[in-house]
C-alpha cells in the first residue's frame, strides 16, 4: 500500500489581497497586497477622516470653543463636534512617507534613536 500525495493533502496557499488607492499627499496610484492576517505592505494607513458640509461644521462653530492646553501649546476646541456624512480613507505612498518622516526629523520632531 502506497501513500499518494493529493492535492487535497496540500497546504493550503493564501493568495494576498490586492487594493487600489491614492497617496492623499501626490496623488499617485498605490497598489497593496493585504494579507489574511490583515497586515500590508506597499503604503501606509492613518485612518478614516470625517467628512461633513458646511453647514455642519458651521453649526458646531456656533456651538462654541474651549481653550486646551497641549503641552506648551494652547488651541481652542469645538464644544461640539460636526457630524460626518461619510468618512475617506487616509493612504500615504512610501515616497511621502519617508519624505515626510525626514522632515519631521530634521525638525527634531521624531526621536532618531530606535
């Protein structure tokens, strides 16, 4: 008796995941392969920004402000926030990203040391 090796006894191979989108910073096409264990590789991901009218924002405007303090930093805060209509996506192409990372550095804005 012989074992035969079926294609059925094979491991399974997963296949990853292409998506299309568009650095928010140059505008170019960025294509990513997404994986099963939801990791990605080819740009990088900051979240959803919400995206709301005019109108909306001038209503939590009207809401009014308070003053935060971050750190040295003060800025004023909406009391309320506008409601969103829909969200986007925020992608980076790796270029942007370095670039990006870069200035942040030279302005001493990012730690260097790892």
């Amino acid at each position: 008796m012989t074992n035969k090796l079926m294609m059925r006894d094979l491991p399974k191979i997963d296949r990853p995941r292409e998506l299309k989108r568009q650095c928010a910073i140059c505008g170019k096409k960025i294509l990513m392969k997404v994986f099963s264990n939801d990791n990605y590789t080819g740009g990088n991901y900051f979240g959803k920004i919400p995206l709301y009218t005019d109108e909306e924002f001038e209503k939590a405007r009207r809401a009014g402000t308070t003053k935060e303090r971050w750190g040295k930093t003060v800025v004023e805060v909406l009391k309320k926030d506008p409601r969103p209509y829909s969200h986007a996506e925020y992608w980076e192409c790796d270029e942007c990203y370095a670039e990006a990372y870069e200035e942040a550095k030279k302005n001493e804005l990012v730690d260097g040391t790892k």
